[in-house]
C-alpha cells in the first residue's frame, strides 16, 4: 500500500470518528424601526425568546415601507417572518392578506393585555406617542400647547416634524384652536383639511421634516431645530443620556406597533411562539425597564419606572391629556392626505 493511500485511509477513518455538526437551529426574520427601541428589543426579548425556544433570530431594520411587504405576499416569498408596523399599516395589510390572521389561543389569549393590544392580524408590541419636544437650555418658557409650536416670534428658530401628513394635519389643526375632541371631526371635512393646511403654510419656512427617527434628537442637540415631535421613546434616551430636551403630552398622539406575521412566512410556528412570548409580563417588564415605551401586559399597568415615567404615553399624567390616533381615519383618508401633503411640499 502506497503512502498516499495509507493517509487516505487514516483521514476517513477519523472523519467517521468526527461527530457530525449540530443541526442547525431554526432562522427566523424579525423586522422592526431600528434605534434604541429595537436595540432593547433584542437585549429584553429576542434573545431570551431565541435561548428559550432554539430559535436563531435575525434581525433586520426598515422604515415602515410596506411596498416590501406587499413584493412578499405577491411572489409567495417572505425575507421576514415578523414585522413591526404601525396600526394603519395593520390594518390597511390584514385587508389586504398581506399579513396571517392570529390564532389568540395559540397565543394563550388576550385577556392579559390592555384595550386594542388585540388585533385580527396583529398583537401589539409597544405603546408609543408623538409629544412635542422642545430643548430646554434654547427656549426661555416652556411651550404649553401646539399653539406655542406655531409660534416663531415667542419661540424663535427651526421646527421638526414628521414628514406625511399623520400627526402633522392634528396638529396644525389643534395649534388653529380646535378642540382635541373635534379633531377628527374636523379633519375629515373638506373645509377642515383646507384649515390644517392653511396653518401649515404659516409655518412653512420654519418647518425641517425628519424622515428617520434619530433626526429630532440630533437637531435638537446641535440647535438646528428648538422645537420637534418625535417618538417619546427616542426623547426619553436622549435625556438619559445629558440632552436637554423635554417633552410636552398636551394634544399629543400616541398609538400602538403591532408585531404581525407575514403571509408567506416559512416559520410562521416559531412567529406565533415569539409573539406568546413577546406578551408575556416578564420580557416587557425588562423593556419597560430599559425604554420610555408604554408596555401592553395588564398586570405592568402601575409599575413603570419612575424616572421614565414623564416620556411613557401610559403614564397616567399623559394618558389624561394625550390624543389617542384615530386609526380608522387614517386607513380611510390616509392615501388622499398623504398626496395632498405631497402636492402641498412641491410648490
């Protein structure tokens, strides 16, 4: 025997030794907005949720672009498996089959969570609001009201807002002088949309529209702006970390994301599990404890951190002033308001 085959027989025979490598653990997609909430989503939830029940998670960041979803549930190929979205977006993609109804008994039911957190198609995943930030060390009083927003001659310097015409149009309409419960009564006339718009042309100039989430903060911080809405959540990390900013709930919107689960998911099984999990008291204790969102399970209803409490929408002294957003509206005349406000930036 040759020496070549000599060590051909010696490698085979340790191969055979060699224990085969581990089956791989199941991958699956979440999806969410990215920034500090999602970091905190990983450290408080998806990786509990991945060492509990063998599941590698991958994570993945988008804008809230349902155009990606909609490729998905028409070519039969779903990249995501759980996506984070905003409620209209829920409700306009479960219409659209874009997402998987939810069965709530193999998600242990909803009794646990608060009002709304249950959807046909989606289990809320956070509570979060749009309050009025302002930098404290560049203003001389504190605002009180979106009136005070408008106001460039008391408050001088840039505005941020959100750039579509959600949120954006109940405020100009609440700075006008409308009451927060005629707000989208008003809204959904004629008359009232030329009103919202008309109050947005006094601002115009003074208006900078972020697009991504960790814009109001930055700007607040280099003076590029002194007043902007932007989520609470983002604020409240902001502040933690020396930022002088403060938030205002008077008028303000807060809604729900939903996690929901794609049409065509490959492992819709593993995304129901993560979704029980994900509403389970002691995950969104740990989130709650480490972010400013408001949290859905019931029994964490009088146990929010107190330092976080001022930028929580639950809080109980925000909830009394805040807006909540009317998401039927939105998924009725969110397409009409979102071209007029595009019309309305190009000229």
């Amino acid at each position: 025997m040759s020496m070549n085959s000599k060590k051909l027989k010696i490698a085979c025979a340790l191969l055979m030794l060699s224990p085969l490598p581990a089956l791989a653990a199941e991958s699956m997609v979440i999806v969410g907005f990215g920034g500090a909430a999602q970091k905190v989503q990983n450290t408080a939830i998806f990786e509990p949720f991945a060492k509990k029940a063998g599941v590698d998670v991958v994570q993945s960041e988008y804008n809230g672009e349902m155009a990606k979803i909609k490729v998905m549930a028409e070519t039969g190929h779903a990249d995501w498996d759980v996506v984070q979205v905003e409620a209209p977006d829920l409700e306009r993609g479960c219409a659209e089959g874009l997402f998987q109804k939810l069965d709530w008994n193999k998600l242990g039911g909803s009794d646990q969570l608060i009002a709304g957190a249950k959807q046909d198609c989606g289990s809320a995943a956070l509570v979060w609001g749009m309050p009025l930030v302002y930098a404290t060390d560049k203003v001389k009083t504190a605002p009180t009201s979106w009136a005070d927003f408008w106001d460039t001659t008391k408050y001088p310097g840039k505005r941020g807002l959100r750039k579509g015409a959600m949120y954006t149009l109940e405020y100009a309409l609440l700075a006008d002088g409308v009451a927060a419960a005629d707000v989208y009564k008003v809204l959904g006339t004629p008359a009232g949309v030329d009103r919202a718009f008309a109050k947005l042309d006094k601002l115009k100039s003074s208006i900078q529209w972020w697009e991504a989430g960790s814009q109001p903060m930055q700007w607040l911080a280099s003076g590029d702006a002194v007043m902007s809405t932007a989520f609470s959540g983002r604020g409240a990390v902001a502040a933690s970390e020396g930022l002088k900013v403060a938030p205002l709930w008077q008028g303000s919107l807060y809604s729900m994301d939903y996690w929901a689960i794609t049409k065509h998911s490959a492992h819709s099984d593993s995304a129901n599990t993560f979704i029980a999990y994900a509403n389970q008291a002691e995950p969104q204790q740990k989130f709650a404890h480490m972010i400013a969102y408001g949290v859905t399970n019931k029994s964490l209803a009088d146990k929010l951190d107190a330092d976080k409490a001022p930028w929580i929408a639950t809080s109980p002294q925000n909830m009394a002033v805040a807006v909540p957003l009317n998401i039927e509206f939105w998924v009725d005349h969110g397409e009409e308001l979102e071209e007029r406000l595009n019309a309305w930036l190009a000229h």
